[in-house]
C-alpha cells in the first residue's frame, strides 16, 4: 500500500531537519508545536520508518533521513516552481512588488530603476518605501516587503543577501573649512573634526564607524540627521564634516560646492539585495531581481570614483 504523503508533512520534515527542533520549526511554518510534532510523527508513520535520533528537545537525522533529505527539498522546490508557473500572468508581468530601500539607494539609484521597470512593464505596480538600514531588515522579517535593498552587508541570519554594487563613501567639507587644503586628513584631524552624520542604524553610519573608530576614541558628532541632503546642506554652511556615499555628492563635487577629503580610512562597501527565503517569490519578484543584477541597467555605470 503507497504512503500517503502529504505537501505539509513533507514541508514539516524538512523544517525539522533543517532548524534541529519542532519549537523552531513550528515557529517557521506558523504552526503550533504540537500540530508539528503530530504531523512528523504521522510522517514518519506513513513511511513505517524513524528519520531522526531524538536528543531531548533537539532532533538529529539518522541515515536515512540524511539520504531522504535532499530529496524532499527538490519535492518543495519542485512544487514552489509549479505554483509560480501556474501564476504566470499571460501577455506580460503585472501586480504589486513591496520594495524596501535604504535611503541612499532609495533617493540615488531606485528611482530611474523602477522607472524603466515599470516603462517596460505597464502593469506593474511598485510600491517603493525609503527606510534606514534596520528599518529594512525590520520590514522584511515581518513579510512588510518583498525585496530590500541595503547599503553594506546583511548580518540577519534569517534573510538572504545577495551583493548587488559596489559604492565608495567620501569624507567632505565646505570648500572655506579649514581641512579643505590638506592633502590628507590624519589620526588628529578626524579625532578634533566636528561631524555631521546620518542617525545610528543607517548603513552608511555603520560603514564610517567601522572605519574610523580604528584611528580615533570618540568622533566629536555635532548633528545626527536622517537624510543626505540635510547632511549636504550642515557641511556646505561649514559645520563640521560629513561623510557620504559618492552616488549622492557627484554633483556637487562636480560644481565645486563640496570638497573630497582623502584619509586613510576604507571607506568602501556593497550595496546588497536581501530577502525573506520564506516569502513567495512571484515571477515578477524574479523579473525584477534579474532586472536590478544587469550592470546594463544601473544608472551610475559609467561614473568612476
């Protein structure tokens, strides 16, 4: 007599498998604990076979549950494919896509994208939301977006990301500041510097505390501010120092409005594309990631820093 197997004891199987408890597994399929337990356990019932050594609360396949693994993870992809497939709209993409963006991307880059996006695709509909970098986390691991996109590297274990571009910040000051002149600032000069940075929590905040707190024991921060306009307009009245991607100062560097300060700080990055793997990632989710990864598209292909 064949087994009968269902999709949600397979997906069960594999949670298990994969997090080492039915507490946590459970919690990942929105599930009660007891629900999950019962359902491995008719699971393992149908089969006629045990796949796990039980260790207390903790879970470890045996053999054969090594061996059955991989193939039940082929099973649910195989199924995610098929569902995808059957929602394939026909004559073109359309729906809603959530995106979550960090503000340097979201106010530099994301515009034009979605803008082409939506010109080759009508009948899409993209929702963009500019966030600071935890803020985008936030979203994601509460299914309030589809995608985000970051500056830096993603340290949440429980979302998936992947580099997208690489971005290069800049230390600037008013072309009147004292530091303006000097061919490079020093250990002395970032430590007595009055800074104009973004808020803790922002990715670019991240990335210039990484770099610089290896040369100086406190910075001497006189305005923390959300935006990088706002953070323009402080340095360019000549308040102190800021430190911003490139992508959002080009101009005004360009101008004379602004200059570059060289340092010995690494101040470069990677702007990143991060998701929830257990979010449904519809065939416009994939046109849209495979449009943002072509170099083609990125509206800042040919500035070189």
């Amino acid at each position: 007599m064949t087994p009968h197997v269902t999709f949600r004891q397979l997906q069960v199987f594999v949670c298990v498998a994969q997090d080492g408890t039915v507490i946590a597994a459970a919690r990942r399929l929105s599930l009660s604990q007891s629900a999950t337990s019962q359902s491995l356990a008719d699971f393992e019932r149908q089969l006629g076979v045990d796949l796990f050594e039980r260790l207390g609360r903790r879970l470890r396949l045996n053999d054969l549950g090594r061996s059955l693994l991989p193939r039940a993870e082929r099973l649910l992809d195989g199924m995610a494919e098929f569902i995808a497939a059957a929602e394939e709209p026909e004559g073109g993409l359309r729906g809603t896509l959530m995106v979550s963006a960090s503000t340097t991307i979201g106010t530099y880059l994301l515009p034009p994208l979605a803008g082409n996006f939506c010109n080759e695709h009508s009948e899409v509909d993209l929702r963009l939301r500019l966030r600071n970098t935890s803020d985008v986390i936030t979203d994601l691991l509460h299914f309030d977006a589809d995608i985000g996109l970051i500056e830096g590297v993603c340290h949440e274990s429980r979302l998936v990301s992947q580099a997208w571009h690489k971005d290069k910040m800049v230390i600037i000051c008013s072309p009147g500041h004292a530091l303006a002149q000097k061919k490079q600032l020093d250990d002395a000069d970032l430590d007595q510097a009055a800074w104009i940075l973004r808020e803790p929590g922002s990715g670019t905040r991240d990335v210039f505390e990484s770099a610089v707190l290896h040369h100086v024991e406190r910075l001497q921060v006189r305005m923390e501010l959300s935006q990088s306009e706002a953070i323009k307009q402080s340095v360019k009245a000549g308040f102190g120092l800021g430190c911003l991607s490139y992508l959002s100062v080009v101009g005004e560097l360009q101008r004379g409005e602004l200059v570059a300060l060289e340092s010995k700080l690494t101040l470069s990055r990677s702007f990143s594309l991060v998701w929830h793997p257990e979010r449904y990632r519809s065939p416009l989710w994939q046109a849209f990631k495979v449009f943002l990864l072509d170099d083609g598209n990125f509206p800042y292909a040919n500035i070189h820093y």
